[in-house]
C-alpha cells in the first residue's frame, strides 16, 4: 500500500522505494516554460553599494544574472536525478526595492522536450541570490534569501500551472 502511494506521487521512486530517473522516453516533446523567484534582503547600506555600482569585486547583478544563467544549465550536474536539458532560453531578471532593502530575482527557463525546467528555473534563481550573497558578504554576512518557489509552469501533460501565493505579498522571514 505505501510503495503504491510512493509510486503515483513520487515519480523519483520505484516499486521498491529506491531512488532512479524518471523514464520520459515515452512522453511528447512539447514547449515548456517555468518561471521561478525568491528574494535576498540585506542592510540598506548594502543595496546602495549595488545600486551604486561601488562593489569592490564589480558589478553584482551583471554578474549574478550570468551566475543564474550558468546554474540553470548545469542543473543536472547539481540535482542527482534531473535530466539533462537542451535549454532553449533563460531570461534572469532582478527588481529592487528600497522599501524592503531587498532584490528578487526572477528565472524564466525554456526548452522544446519532454520534461519540465522548474528545477533550472529554481536553480537559476538560487544561483543568482547566492552570487549576489557571495559578492556582498563583506559588508553583509546578515543577508537572508527567502520565498524561492515555482510561480509558474506551462506545457507538457500536466499544462498550464500558476502559483496561488500573491505575488504582492512581502516576503515572510
């Protein structure tokens, strides 16, 4: 009974309940979108270093942007059992905000295959907020990345998906 549960919700399992790739060999190649975001808050002292442009290691959101494209193409090498994707776009975008002394990145991954780009629009979204993270850490070691989550998907058997969470709301953390 549990190893049927495990089977019909948790496609990375087996009858046994061992871990493999999911088999996709038999599903239809189709245009898939996902689009990701999460958020990193900082001191403002910091978000002014980076809207300045005055960070000693350069320009953090140039650098973050080719940061998130990178991590949405090495997705498979860094999640055991992703497939390895032919991606055929990756727009990173950030927004900052003053009020909340924060930025969020924003991943939108696509690809003509026959599996989804949530995981590399997730990864690309990590990938950005730890680069901009890595590149600020020395005048801010108190920076918080929250709320990275799928807001939505398209294509593929399942269709069209979009996150209920209102995406107006502030961060929680």
């Amino acid at each position: 009974m549990a190893n049927d549960l495990q089977q019909t919700q948790l496609t990375h399992f087996d009858r046994d309940g061992q871990a493999h790739m999911v088999d996709v060999a038999e599903k239809q190649d189709t245009h898939r979108i996902a689009i990701a975001c999460g958020t990193i808050r900082m001191k403002p002292e910091t978000l002014a270093i980076i809207t300045q442009g005055t960070a000693k290691k350069g320009d953090v959101l140039g650098i973050a942007r080719i940061a998130a494209i990178m991590g949405a193409k090495r997705t498979s090498d860094l999640i055991p059992l992703c497939h390895p994707l032919a991606i055929t776009k990756v727009q990173v975008d950030f927004s900052i905000s003053t009020e909340t002394n924060s930025i969020q990145c924003q991943a939108q991954v696509e690809t003509i295959g026959k599996t989804g780009v949530e995981m590399e629009a997730l990864t690309s979204v990590q990938i950005g907020l730890l680069t901009i993270y890595d590149m600020c850490k020395a005048v801010d070691r108190g920076m918080v990345m929250s709320n990275i989550r799928v807001m939505e998907k398209h294509g593929g058997k399942s269709g069209d998906w979009v996150s209920l969470i209102d995406q107006t709301t502030p961060d929680a953390a």
